[in-house]
C-alpha cells in the first residue's frame, strides 16, 4: 500500500473521531418489504397519573409534619 494512500486513511479516520457525523461510518437501519420495521410503544398513563398524585399526597403531608 503506497503511504500517501495510507496517509490518506488515516486522516480520515481522525476526521471520524472529530467530527463521526460527517466523516463516520454510515449504519442504516431498514427492515424489508415484506416484514417491515414497527416501532411499538406502550405508555400507561393512569398508572404514571396515580403514582404521581401519591408522591404529591406524600409530599403535603412531610409539609405538615415538619
């Protein structure tokens, strides 16, 4: 390998550690055409609601005690 191509890589693997957006190494993340990729989030919302007015409860009463 002449060393100007050698040289050439390595400049390039130093731009990828400085700036990997636009230097880096490039990953895709695709599914196929027949099995798709589906992002599938779940948020239960009454019990984040109820553990969220408890600590509220929780936190008047440490008020009135002190």
């Amino acid at each position: 390998m002449p060393l100007a191509s050698h040289c050439r890589r390595f400049r390039l693997k130093l731009l990828a550690c400085w700036n990997p957006r636009k230097y880096g190494t490039r990953t895709t993340l695709a599914g196929d055409p027949n099995n798709p990729l589906r992002v599938e989030a779940a948020v239960e919302a009454q019990a984040l609601l109820d553990a969220l007015l408890k600590h509220a409860e929780l936190m008047q009463q440490a008020k009135a005690n002190e």
